[in-house]
C-alpha cells in the first residue's frame, strides 16, 4: 500500500483551487482533477482526493464523485499554493 504525503494532498486540492478557478462553489468530478496529473501518478492522486475529504479539506458531493473546496480551508490551501508555485493568482 503506498502512503499519500502531506505534500501530495497539498498539490492536488492547490488543482482543485486553480482548477474550479479560486471559487468555493464549485464542485469537480474525481477522474477530471485526476486527468490534471501525469498518468503513473493517477492513483496516487484518488488515494489524496480521499485523504483530504476525511481531513476536511475539501467537501464530497454526489456520492462521493465529485469534489470541492470547504470555504474553512479556503485560506489556508490558498497561502499553500502560492507557496508552492502552483498557477494560483487569486
């Protein structure tokens, strides 16, 4: 079983972030913020789609098959991403 890292969880709700264009109200199917991500590491991505849900992160919507960010987060994933360099401009 390979473990997600707190790194990993950060990259892929900063996606979530850029990818739902910095707003709280969206929500995006799982398999679309996997297709952001190179192939070999799409597994991975779920396992940290997942992770981040049960850390409350982010919010499930439709039976867990789409996803988006909680506006408690909002702040702290954006201070993230600038830090990490993701295309984050908000």
């Amino acid at each position: 079983m390979i473990k997600v890292s707190d790194q990993v969880v950060i990259a892929v709700v900063c996606a979530l972030y850029d990818f739902c264009n910095y707003s709280t109200s969206c929500h995006i199917p799982l398999e679309a913020i996997a297709s952001q991500f190179p192939t070999d590491l799409r597994g991975i991505v779920k396992k940290a789609i997942k992770l981040a849900w049960r850390k409350g992160l982010i919010y499930r919507k439709g039976g867990g098959k789409s996803y988006g960010l909680n506006k408690t987060a909002y702040e702290i994933i954006k201070e993230y991403c600038i830090e990490i360099n993701q295309p984050c401009n908000a």
